[in-house]
C-alpha cells in the first residue's frame, strides 16, 4: 500500500491537526483528548492511504472505501445530534422548574387594598400547585 | 337577586414591555367595573426588571402579585407560572377562589372589556372560554390571517377541535379547568397545547365546556413587530415536534 499525498490530503492533515492543536490548548479532559487523538490519527492514516478504506470496504461489499468511512459517520453524527438535543431539551427543563420554584418563593403583593397579604403554610401551597 | 362580582385572576407574562405593560394595567384597573380582579405578573427576565412603585402607580387599588424569572424563559412558561400562582391560597382575594382565569398579553393588544366578557362567560358555566378575533372586529393583518388559518387547519388535525381562532392569548378557564392545565412548552408552543389539554380532558371523560367570546384585539406597529411571525409557526412546530419526540414538552 503506498501513501497518496496530494492537495486535497495536505489540506486535510494541516485542518486535522489545527483542530487536534487547538483542542490540546483548550480540552483538559485527558481520556476525551485520548479518545480524539486515536479517532484524528486513524482518519489521517485513510487520508494518506486510501488503499487501507478500500480493501476493508470491498471486504464487507461497500463499493468505495470513503463510504466505508461515510456511512458509520453518518449514523454516529445523528445519534450524537439527537443525544445532545435530548440533553438540551431536560437541561432546559430543570432550569426552567428552578427559575419557576425561585420565582415563585419570592413573589409577592406590589399593590392593592384589602388583600389577605399573610402567607399560607407552604404544604398547603404545594399541595395546590399540580 | 344579588349577583356577586366575577373573582377573576388575570395571568400576565411580561418581557421588556415597559410602559405599555403600565398602560395596560392602568386600563384594566380603570375599566374593572365591578369585577375583583387580582393580576398575577411575571416578569420574564425583563432588563430592566419591572419596577414595583411604577406598577403599583399604574395598577392602583387593584392587586397585583409580582414574580420574575432570574432569565426569560418564554411566554408559555411565564404563564404556567402564573397559573401556579394563582392557585395558591396565600395569594387568593380575601382568602376565596376565583371564579375565573383569565389569560392576557401586557402589550396592550387586548381590551379589559373582553377579559371581562371571558370571564363572564366562565361565571355562567363554561369551563372554556377562548377569544374569536375574528367574530369581533379585529383589524387582523392579512400576513396574520394566513398564518391562523394555517394554525388553525394544524389545531383540528392535531387535536380534534374546531376552532375559530386557535392562538388568540386572550382565554378564560373556570377552577376546575385551570387545574387540568399544566403548561411544558416554555415558548410560543403553550397556544397548542393549550387545545391539546383541553382536547386531552375531553378524551379522559372530563367533558370541558368549550365555547368561543368574540374580542377585539389592537393591533398597533409594535405588536405586529412583537408577533408571531412565518419563522415562529415553524419554530412552534419544531418544539412541538421536540415535545413529540422528547416526551415533556420543549422548554
């Protein structure tokens, strides 16, 4: 198998490793930037030497061996969006009932005559809140 | 016979509304007639925060019960917090339920003669009491009108229920519809499933009286600014989608 370096792969491995320089600088979770480096390393390897992606692809019929790379990468990416979408969406949901529950703790009468301004106790609250 | 004034708690979200929020309270505490009413206020997150001595200047004798969120949240989770204020007994009038909740825009697109046109409508037995913009003379934009036929078409696919006017903010409930309300989607989403739990309550054998109020609604250049817009339906149908997919309704 012989390396194929041409501009395409040049401008590849010099974006890969800008990326990997800039998470080295910035990520201080040593398993995660473990992890990054492997995953960097071994699309490098297929960028200089496709041979490697083609011979695997042809050994489980995928025709080219950048579909071989694409199509798990794909699945994986969507997987991931959803995943962070769903942890967004239950991040947001706990914010909101504290933002709510402080809100509701301090609110208060601003104006008005006549107004029974005493607080109940807080268990006869609760149990109207549903 | 003696007809006791309608005990009504209106819920109020507001965000950077400043004086047209002080207006509107103005207004309706001028136009109360004998109604007791009891606003129920949350400040979104407003920068500045709503201050207390401008609201109490514009509210007057009518009582306002203030909370904030720490960060704007949307309009939908300002009402539900509303709406559990509102159900607190340390916050009744007098230490007696309402007779109805009424839900109401701070930026002066709705007139207190509706809210209490709602709300009387709950006091003489419906549990439901949504606005018909359409029925009462509101000069509703074209652009707006598309986007509630589209809305509407969405409501009766989506929930079963035929309505004139689908996302109207001005809506009553009676106590025991108030409580089968509980609002997840933080943002615009809360019209629909406003319908959805209404709709929902039906299906349970919980049979809600449902009926339709001709409003006016005012619309002016910032309200049509501040309004929902072609980006805001796909942005509702994309958390309704999330709430659909994520099971708690889209924050």
């Amino acid at each position: 198998m012989s390396l194929e370096i041409t501009p395409a792969a040049i401008a590849l491995i010099g974006l890969l490793a800008a990326l990997l320089l800039h998470d080295v600088t910035t990520i201080k979770n040593r398993r995660l930037l473990a992890l990054q480096i492997i995953v960097f390393t071994a699309g490098a390897v297929l960028i200089v030497c496709p041979e490697i992606a083609r011979r695997l692809a042809r050994a489980v019929g995928i025709g080219r061996g950048v579909d071989f790379v694409l199509y798990p990468l794909v699945i994986w990416l969507v997987r991931e969006s959803l995943l962070t979408r769903r942890r967004r969406h239950e991040d947001e949901a706990k914010m909101t009932e504290i933002v709510r529950a402080m809100a509701i703790d301090k609110a208060h009468f601003v104006s008005g005559n006549g107004v029974s301004r005493s607080s109940a106790p807080l268990q006869s609250d609760a149990s109207a809140s549903s | 016979m003696y007809d006791p004034p309608v005990r009504i708690a209106v819920l109020m979200p507001a965000y950077n509304e400043a004086g047209r929020l002080l207006d509107t309270l103005t207004e309706l505490c001028r136009d109360r007639g004998d109604a007791e009413i009891c606003v129920f206020l949350v400040d979104d997150g407003s920068t500045p925060p709503l201050a207390r001595d401008e609201l109490r200047a514009a509210a007057g004798a009518m009582p306002i019960v203030l909370a904030r969120h720490a960060v704007n949240l949307g309009q939908g989770a300002a009402i539900e917090t509303a709406r559990q204020l509102a159900l607190r007994p340390r916050f009744s009038l007098h230490n007696a339920p309402f007779d109805a909740f009424v839900t109401m825009d701070s930026d002066g697109q709705h007139r207190p003669c509706d809210v209490l046109a709602l709300a009387r409508a709950i006091a003489d037995g419906a549990d439901v009491a949504l606005g018909n913009r359409f029925a009462g003379g509101s000069n509703v934009p074209l652009s707006r009108r598309l986007l509630l036929a589209f809305a509407r078409s969405f409501e009766r696919v989506t929930t079963g229920l035929a309505l004139s006017d689908a996302h109207n903010g001005l809506r009553a409930f009676s106590a025991r519809a108030i409580t089968r309300m509980h609002l997840t989607h933080n943002r615009m989403a809360h019209a629909t499933e406003f319908t959805q739990q209404i709709s929902r309550a039906s299906r349970n054998g919980e049979r809600l009286g449902v009926i339709e109020v001709p409003v006016s609604v005012r619309y002016t250049d910032a309200s049509r600014a501040k309004g929902q817009k072609a980006s805001g339906a796909v942005a509702i149908v994309v958390d309704l989608f999330h709430g659909f997919l994520f099971g708690k309704g889209s924050p």
